[in-house]
C-alpha cells in the first residue's frame, strides 16, 4: 500500500538526485514492480517526479525517475508571461484563455461559442459528463466555486459519474475556493471519498483565474463568459458562453505543471472547513 511515508521517501530519495528505478525499489524495500507502481501513482497524483525510459524496446531498457520541478515550467518567453498572470489573477475576469488558446496550432484545437441565458443550456455542460466518463486516469480541475456540479443534464448527476470514476482508482484533483457560500458543495464533493473508503478526491483552496478541466493528457478544456453589447444595454439576459479545446501534449502538459504548481502551495480544503466551523462554533 502506498502511504504517505513511502511516498515522502520516495520524494526525498529522487530530490537529491536521479534515480533507477531499481534503486528506488532498494530503497523502500519492495519489488521491481511495486516500486514502478507507486512511483507511476506519485507521478500522475502529485507530479513531482517524472519518469524518462532510456533505449525503450530493448532489453537493455532503463527507467529512470527525476525530480519534475514544477517551478520550471516554460519552454519560452510568452509562456512564462502568461504564467505570471495566471498566478497573479484572482478572478475569472483577470485572465482569457484564448491568450493561450491562440498559440496553440490549429491542428490540435478547437472552439465554439453560443449566447445563452444559463450555462445548463449550452452544449458545453451536456457533452460534460461524456467528457468526464472518458477519463481513463486523472482528471485535474481549476474551478471557481464547484457551482458547475449542480448543473443536471437530462437526470445526469455528475456526482454519479465521479463516484464512478473513483471506483475505477481515478484521481481527481481540484483548485476551487473553500469559502463559507460554498461549503456545502465542498463537502459532497468530500463525501465520496468516505463513500468509497479512499481519497481519490482532492480540493485545495485557491483563488485562481482559470475555469478548466485536463482529462488525463487527451484534452484541456476552457470556459470563459462574456457579455454581449446588448446585455450591457440591458436589452437582454443572454450572455456569450465561449469554450476552447486544447489536444496538443505538449501544451496539456504545460497546463498540468501550471496545475501542480498552484496545487502545490494551496490549502487543504480539510484545513479550510476546520476553520470556517471554528468560527461558526463561536457565533452559536
């Protein structure tokens, strides 16, 4: 079993410096196989090692495992710009992600608008469960308020197909504000875990501009809300639902160290209900 303390022994092993896969096996005292189990589970849920095979389809293979930092993420000047204002922004309003849709080519992308009144009307929330049902292993989510779960399409409850992914030992990993308006849903999120018996959830708190879901390394999908001239006037209550789709590998994993990165220093959403019921506990 994967614990927490194999997991920082893992971590502080590859820290110092590159490892064999055989070496981190010696080390935590287990077998070939249940080394490259945990360090692949490491990899996928927390991100902070990678692994790289040298002379892949030989027998002389090597698999050696390093220390992913997540700090050092660009592969260019624009890309660390947009970083700086992803992790300077609070609100969805601070930041567009066209600004990254639009240096992706156009052979791995995609988008689509329509003016609508509610998000539960737009094409984008009724393909969402589809898009969650196909994840195979992780899916990584930047969200506002998790207000998006409620939204039920055709007797659709997302929560069911979370619940399902968990039980196929899918991780789900969540940026979202941990506030006292959004409690509620924080912890039927929460509660699934203790549903199944395993934390395959995970929420830390950020106040972040990003409104997104990265399904395994398939498919980053954005969502950004504008508002027509029209509604401005007040003429009518529609407003411009805009969604990109991103399928370049080599952007989806850019976004995901993006991902680990703000997951890395954010709050445990644990932590954060503790101390909202600290204080309603005080107001009683």
């Amino acid at each position: 079993m994967l614990t927490t303390e194999i997991i920082k022994k893992i971590n502080d092993f590859v820290f110092l410096k590159p490892r064999t896969m055989d070496e981190i096996a010696k080390h935590i005292k287990k077998n070939w196989r249940t080394a490259n189990r945990y360090v692949e589970k490491i990899s996928e849920q927390q991100g902070t090692i990678s692994i790289r095979v040298f002379r892949k389809g030989t027998r002389g293979a090597l698999k050696v495992v390093y220390w992913a930092n997540i700090e050092q993420i660009h592969s260019g000047a624009f890309q660390e710009e947009l970083f700086e204002k992803i992790k300077t922004g609070k609100s969805k309003r601070d930041f567009s992600p066209f600004d990254i849709w639009q240096h992706v080519s156009s052979k791995k992308k995609s988008a689509f608008l329509e003016e609508q009144e509610y998000e539960s009307k737009t094409a984008f929330n009724k393909d969402l469960p589809n898009l969650f049902m196909g994840t195979e292993k992780q899916l990584l989510i930047f969200s506002g308020n998790l207000s998006w779960a409620n939204i039920v399409q055709k007797n659709v409850n997302i929560f069911k197909i979370l619940e399902n992914l968990g039980k196929k030992n899918i991780s789900i990993k969540i940026l979202s504000g941990v506030d006292v308006d959004n409690l509620e849903d924080i912890q039927k999120f929460l509660s699934l875990n203790n549903k199944l018996g395993k934390e395959f959830i995970e929420i830390r708190h950020a106040q972040q501009p990003l409104r997104a879901f990265i399904i395994d390394k398939k498919i980053a999908r954005f969502k950004e809300i504008r508002y027509t001239e029209q509604k401005r006037k007040k003429e009518n209550k529609k407003k411009l639902w805009i969604f990109y789709n991103i399928y370049d590998k080599d952007w989806i994993s850019w976004l995901q160290k993006i991902f680990w990165n703000l997951f890395s220093k954010a709050i445990p959403a644990e932590k954060r209900i503790k101390e909202i019921e600290n204080i309603q506990k005080l107001s009683d």
